[in-house]
C-alpha cells in the first residue's frame, strides 16, 4: 500500500472525533440517568412526607406526641 501524505492526519482526526463522540454520548446518558434518579428520590420524599408520622396515633389505639397542653385538666385544676 503505498503512503499517502494525508492518511495519518485523516485517521487520527477521525479517531478524535469518534471520541469525542463517545464522551458526548456518556455525558447525555449520564445526565438522562441522574434527571431520572432525582424524579424517583422527589418522588420517595413527597410519598414519604405525605404518610402519617404516628399511624397508631392517629387511629387513637396509642398516644401522640402532640405539639399543644392539655388546657381543660389545667383550667379544672386551678379553680
């Protein structure tokens, strides 16, 4: 095969290229799959903030931890 003056100038562009290619298509996979991670991660907190803190709680099989006093059992007491 005789040599031609443009042929590793050719080869080496086109190889560079089809790096650059790969590299162009890892990053869009990459930001596809971390868009879709952080829906699914958005997706478990709105579910989870969205359930009861204290299921039993709220049925009235057990006691919560409520954020206001008892106001009759003080009012009783006090007169």
């Amino acid at each position: 095969m005789p040599y031609q003056a443009g042929s590793s100038a050719q080869r080496i562009r086109i190889g560079l290229t089809g790096l650059a290619i790969a590299f162009l298509l890892v990053l869009l996979g990459s930001v596809v799959s971390r868009s879709s991670r952080d829906n699914a991660s958005n997706a478990a907190a709105q579910a989870a903030a969205n359930e009861p803190s204290e299921p039993l709680a709220e049925m009235g099989v057990a006691p919560g931890a409520s954020g206001t006093t008892n106001t009759t059992n003080n009012n009783s007491t006090s007169k």
